[in-house]
C-alpha cells in the first residue's frame, strides 16, 4: 500500500508497481481545466487518481488490459475521495474505442510500454506491460487522433527511442508535439526518460528539463517541489 496525501493506492495484483516515471507524468501534466480525461494503461490508477486530485472538475476514463491489475484500480478508485469522477474498463484500447466510438477527451495521458523489439520477460504480465512492438503505438497514435478534442492534449513519458517513433507517428497524423520535457537521474547524467505532449496546433514546441537528485539519495529542489502535492514525504 503506498499512502500519498489525499489517497492510497495498494498495488497488488499489478504487474507494474507504482514507478517514477509514472507519478512524474502526473504531477507534471498541465491542462486548462478538462472535463474529460483518459488514461491509457492506468496500472494500480495512480495516475488517475493523482488527475483527478489536481483537475476537480474531470471525469475520468481509466483502461487497463490486464483483469488482475484492472481489479486492483477498481479498488484504489472506489476507496478514493474522488470515486465519483473515475471510471475502469477491463479492456484493451482498441476494444474501448469500439464501444464507445463516439468519445472525445480534453486530455489523454499514458505511461506506455517502452521497450520496442526487445527480448520478451520471462513473466506473462509483466511482458505484457513493459514490451510492445510498433503497432502497439500506431494503433494508440490512430485512436488519439480520433479521440483528441480539437483543443486537447495528450501527454507520454516515454524512453528516448520510443519518443522519436512516437513523434513520426503523430506527425504523420497532423498530431503536433506542443512541449518536451528531459528527465535525468542527475545534472551529469544523460536523460533518460522525456515527458512530450501532443495537440492539434502546430506551434514552436516548448522545451524543459527535470532532474529528479541533486545528489545520491538526495531528491532535487524541483522535484520535490513538483511532488509536493502528492508526497507525504514533501
């Protein structure tokens, strides 16, 4: 059970545990009051339920394809402050999109499989969330563009690679990269991680850096700052 400061989240029956690269996505993303928001893959729902502490007036969609970690999430959302405002679907994204063709979210978020045409995990379900190939991100590419509201947006975290693939996509899909943020361990280290959001505008992206420690076990002053309203330790 991992305790922040307005819900809990307990991460049993999920193949992938809350992570760094998910809360950040979270506490980064930035939207003008959205009434409709998804979430891709919610996982034990952190990212869920962290929207819908800093967006009071969303509903949430949350789709989740694993049954197990879909269960989990139910729970996390119904045991939530916020339960009337979010929503779980056991479901792949392209089985959501066909039975409710006709939705339209002011914000799509999503902490994706990242590693493309790499050696499959010896455990089903953690495969099955961490490796994924091309197509994956084509059909969720397609389906953001079908599901964008015109003036949404839709943010990832995503490893450097997948990033670049990523972009192509949208691009081939009149889909523009509107901000991108680098994620680094340290200030001398190399990003590993980049948080990008997507709209319809074309514009002159806007560029950032994160970096989460300024020394070994030391969290960053933006970092914490960044998490502070989700972080019983900040």
């Amino acid at each position: 059970m991992f305790h922040f400061k307005q819900f809990s989240v307990d991460q049993s029956g999920c193949a992938m545990k809350i992570n760094t690269d998910g809360v950040l996505l979270g506490a980064i993303v930035q939207a003008d009051d959205p009434e409709k928001i998804l979430d891709i893959g919610t996982g034990t729902g952190v990212i869920a339920l962290m929207l819908a502490q800093k967006f009071t007036n969303a509903q949430i969609d949350a789709v989740e394809i694993d049954e197990s970690a879909a269960k989990t999430a139910g729970r996390n959302f119904k045991n939530s402050v916020f339960h009337d405002r979010l929503n779980i679907y056991s479901s792949g994204i392209g089985a959501f999109f066909k039975e409710h063709p006709e939705n339209k979210y002011d914000l799509i978020i999503s902490n994706p499989p990242f590693y493309i045409n790499s050696l499959e995990s010896p455990k089903k379900k953690k495969s099955l969330a961490k490796h994924s190939e091309v197509d994956f991100f084509e059909e969720l590419v397609k389906d953001v563009s079908l599901h964008l509201a015109d003036k949404g947006s839709c943010w990832l975290v995503l490893a450097l690679d997948t990033a670049i693939l990523v972009t192509k996509l949208m691009t081939k899909n009149d889909i523009h990269l509107q901000r991108k943020i680098d994620i680094y361990s340290y200030r001398d280290s190399a990003a590993h991680r980049v948080v990008l959001c997507f709209g319809f505008s074309k514009i002159l992206p806007e560029t950032g850096l994160l970096i989460i420690y300024k020394d070994v076990n030391i969290y960053s002053e933006d970092y914490k700052q960044l998490l502070q309203p989700y972080f019983l330790a900040f």
